[in-house]
C-alpha cells in the first residue's frame, strides 16, 4: 500500500497537474514528479526519461542525483526497463535485477552493482502516444503492490497530460511568433522596396533587385538591410542616396 | 481541454466536408481557410465570413473569406482602422454587434455606413489567439440583425479555435517544431522563419499597401507611421480604399505631394 495519508496523496496529484503556470520550468517539474514518485511508494531511488525528437530516450530528472545512478539512466536509452517500457507502452513491474542479465546484460549488473535488487518502469503514455518513462529502483525484490503500481500508473498519467498540453501551447506559441514574424518581415521588406523605388525612380521589382543585390554583396540579411533602408537610411548611402544626387 | 475536443473535431469535419477550392493555387493553408470560411457560413446563422491576420504592430491583411464582398468588409476596416475586427483584435475577445443600426455600434460611423451599404446589418468579431499572442480575427457578418445564441457564439470561438490550428500547421510546415524544441527554442539564424506560400499569395494584394507606404515616407519626407495615416486620409476623402490608392501610387498614377494636408 501506498505509504501516505490520502490528503497527501491528493496535494501530490494537485501539484503535478499544475502545468498551466506562467514560469513553468520543465526540468523542475520533472524532478518534483520524481521526487513525489519515490515519497509515495516504498523505493530507493526514481528517475525520469523523455524521448527526443528522434525517439532516442534521454535521461530528465531523479530523486537522487549520485553520479553512478545517473549513469543508470543514461544507459537506457540503448536497453534496460525504461526502453522496454517506452517501446510496448507496458509497465515493467518488479524485475529482479539479480535475474536480468540476460535480458539487459549491461544495466542489470551496474544496477545490481549499485545495490539494487529490483526495478520497475512505468510508460509516460496518454492514449497510443508514449512520450517517456518513469524508472523505479528497490534495494529488495517484489515491493511493488498493485496498489503502488496503481499510484505510480496514476502519477505518470496526470504528469504526461501535463506535459502534453505544456507542449502544445508552448508549440503554438512558438508558431505564433514565427507566423507574425515572418509577416513583419515580408511588410519591412515591401516598405523597402516601395522607398527605393521612389529613391531612384524604378519600379519595385527592380528596387528588390537593387536591395537583394548589395544584401547579398555585403552579406546582410534581406530583411535586416531593409529594415536600416527604412529608420536609418544615411548608414547605407551608396544604396539609399540617388546616383548622381 | 478535453471537454472542447467533440466540439473541435464536429468543426474540422464541416470543414472537411466543403468543397475544396477550384483554384489550384488557393490549395494549401488558404484553401483550408476558405472552406473554412464557407462551412461558418453554412454551420452558424451567418451570409458571410472572413478571416484576417494581423500584427501587434499594425500588419493587416485578409487571409480568405467566403465571397469577394466579405474581402472587402475586413479591408475597408484597414483603411478606416475601425470595425469590429479591429476592435476584437485590440481587445482580445469577442466583439458582438448584432445590430449595426443600434446606438451601441456608433464608435465605428464609417464602418457601419460601409457594412450596412454593402447590404450587412450585424457583425461579430472573434480573435484569433493562443495565450498571450495573437494572430489575427475571424469575422462573421449577417444579412439581417439579430444576436448569435450561445450556442452558436461557442461554434463560433471553435471556428476560431480551428482558424488558429489551420494557420499554425501551415507554418509549422514551413519550420517544424520538434517535441523538445517546444520547450527549449534555439534560434537559428540561418532558418528564417518565412510565411506560409499560400498565404503569401493570399496577402499579395495588402503588400502593395505596404509597398506605396514606403513611397509615400519617401515622397512626403515623412515617418512611415505619418505615411500611413496619410494614405489612409487620402483614402477616406476620395471615398477610396486603401488598397485603390495603394496601387494607384505603385503603378505610378498618384503621387502625394509634401503639401496636401
């Protein structure tokens, strides 16, 4: 059983679903997440580990942040419980790491070097999609109830919608920023073309040409040199003066 | 969140069930927004819809809309720099103006002219945002007066929820976000980010605005926010739209001069 009062247990799943705050912190987060991980359940140490764009697993966050430990985590983006969890989206529960070397021939013996008995990994999943895992490690084997998988379950859950919507809006934000970048500068741009134009009374396609020309001839960006064409056109003369004038 | 998804996912198949544009090069992010633009017409009590983008530092430019006259709805908001859309834009919410003959419509006079002489006698504005930032509005006008009910004010905002969704996918084609980029952007200077190619063409027309602006700061002497201002005044008193003046300067046919006030 699950080692805490209720109330605790619920403050723990109130505070890992309070994503949506202005200066959330990613690394932080996940490291409350493990922290709660290993108050709630009865284990040694907890670690967390996202994949990457390529779907590589990386090491986030733990509980405990002794160097060999980490090194347990890092380890498993190429096998280990964490990998086999991320990959079939099944809870690894109560491995007995003094049995696993033939299944993970290079973290079973570090881990059990470490003196660790038992492991337990946990999918960060909603729905088909798994974005991570939650890695737990016993000093003895089988202390894992199905009450505490089912906490540890519950845990990982309410933190993977979290972190799901975190992601999406900070997505759209990003988005958003590039869509009306991208417009402010195509508008500099064309109030460029328009001024040079006039400067020296072509049309605008040959003053893009004028200013594509010397961007490209004293490596500046297009939208940079149009910019100066437009609040400081005295720095660029031999571009904004009209020849002959 | 959950709890919008039915809503959202009803949305986007309306919109998936409307005829894709005949215009091959309106395909793409612009081509969504047009169907999009006619499914709200069809969905909510509407005869027309638009969809601008807009910029906190006064880019403005219709993206799609449901027929030509709506087109020129959200344009005549750019040279009067009133309406609903701009009113919604500045504010961040909803404007709701379900009769334009009302008293309460008459902080925009020469829009309201402008719509009700184009034949609309209400008009409702929604933005387009995501958090603190904002993209544009999307726009639905009515033949006769008469408010939106609740229900079709939330089919509305979805609409505008599916807006915001079809633009940023068009430009995440153009640069994509990764899973841990989200959370850790690295700006990468050799990858400007550069506007959606449909919707690119679909601003064409507003860029030429933005090409006399440069001429007129030139020909006037003046700032480009003084340039501005006075196309739109030019605009206004030859009872013109910006867009008209603006390709009259481009093409050559008009010239500002220093002294016309």
């Amino acid at each position: 059983m699950p080692t805490v009062s209720r109330e605790r247990l619920a403050e723990v799943f109130v505070e890992v679903a309070d994503t949506l705050v202005a200066d959330f912190d990613l690394i932080e987060f996940l490291g409350t997440v493990t922290a709660r991980a290993a108050e709630l359940v009865d284990v040694a140490a907890v670690g967390l580990l996202l994949a990457d764009s390529n779907g590589q697993l990386q090491f986030m966050a733990a509980s405990d942040e002794r160097t060999r430990l980490l090194e347990l985590f890092q380890l498993q983006h190429r096998e280990g419980p964490c990998l086999d969890s991320f990959t079939s989206g099944i809870p690894v529960v109560n491995a007995d790491l003094r049995r696993a070397a033939g299944r993970w021939p290079v973290f079973a013996p570090h881990a059990t070097g470490l003196g660790f008995r038992s492991v337990h990994a946990i999918p960060l999943r909603l729905r088909d999609r798994v974005i991570g895992a939650l890695n737990l490690f016993g000093t003895d084997t089988g202390n894992l109830g199905p009450d505490d998988v089912r906490v540890v379950q519950a845990l990982a859950d309410v933190a993977t919608i979290g972190l799901l919507q975190e992601q999406t809006i900070h997505r759209a934000e990003i988005l958003t920023e590039q869509l009306q970048g991208a417009l402010n500068s195509r508008v500099v741009i064309e109030q460029a073309k328009g001024a040079l134009a006039r400067t020296h009374d072509v049309d605008v396609d040959q003053a893009f040409e004028l200013l594509r020309r010397y961007a490209r001839n004293h490596n500046r960006k297009l939208v940079d040199l149009a910019h100066t064409v437009l609040v400081d056109p005295t720095s660029v003369p031999d571009l904004t003066q009209r020849l002959g004038a | 969140m959950s709890g919008s998804e039915p809503r959202l996912a009803k949305v986007r198949a309306l919109v998936a069930a409307e005829p894709a544009p005949d215009d091959v090069g309106a395909l793409g992010t612009v081509g969504l927004l047009e169907q999009l633009c006619r499914a709200a017409v069809r969905a909510l009590p509407a005869d027309g819809a638009g969809i601008s983008v807009m910029t906190a530092n006064g880019v403005r430019g219709v993206a799609a809309a449901s027929d030509p006259a709506c087109v020129a709805l959200e344009e005549v908001q750019f040279t009067l720099g009133e309406g609903p859309s701009v009113d919604a834009f500045a504010w961040r919410r909803p404007v709701l103006a379900p009769d334009l003959g009302a008293a309460s419509s008459s902080r925009w006079p020469a829009y309201r002219t402008a719509a009700q002489q184009a034949g609309y006698c209400a008009a409702f504005a929604f933005p387009l945002q995501v958090g603190a930032a904002r993209l544009g509005v999307l726009s639905i006008q009515r033949r006769s007066a008469g408010e939106l009910s609740s229900e079709a004010v939330v089919q509305a905002l979805t609409f505008a929820q599916v807006t915001v969704e079809t633009l940023l996918d068009g430009q995440e084609r153009t640069l994509p976000v990764t899973a841990l980029t989200a959370f850790a952007p690295t700006p990468d200077p050799a990858r400007d980010p550069t506007l959606d190619p449909t919707l690119d063409r679909a601003l064409g027309s507003q860029f030429t605005v933005y090409q006399a602006q440069g001429m007129a700061m030139v020909d006037l002497g003046v700032s480009l926010a003084d340039a501005m201002a006075r196309l739109q005044a030019h605009a206004y008193a030859s009872n013109r739209t910006l867009h008209e003046i603006a390709r009259d300067i481009v093409a050559g046919r008009l010239r500002l001069e220093p002294d016309t006030p």
